[in-house]
C-alpha cells in the first residue's frame, strides 16, 4: 500500500508537468478550465498507476 502511494504520487507530479507542457504547446491559454483539465488526467494517471502497482504486488 506504501509503494503505490509513494509512486502514484511520483507520478502525479510527472504526468502535471508533461501535461501542461503540452497544452502550453497547443496555445490553449493559461485559466482555470486548462488547470482543471490538468488536474483531473493527472489524478486519472495517478490513479492507474497505483492499481497498475497493487495489481503487481498482488494486493488488488
């Protein structure tokens, strides 16, 4: 439970910065629809990668 939480986390941070990176090449401005998108995919991403994680240890 530790492990997923501690990279769900790590990936979380990943996952914001390469999203607003992209969006920010896109030329989609800067606002609180834009923050909220990055928000919530990043969350999803997160998300994932800890069931992804306790689905190899064997804890789901």
């Amino acid at each position: 439970m530790l492990l997923s939480i501690v990279i769900s986390t790590i990936v979380y941070f990943v996952a914001s910065f390469f999203i607003k990176r992209q969006f920010v090449e896109m030329g989609l401005p800067a606002g609180m629809t834009r923050g909220l998108m990055v928000f919530c995919l990043s969350v999803a991403i997160a998300y994932a990668a800890a069931a992804a994680v306790d689905w190899v240890t064997g804890r789901f």
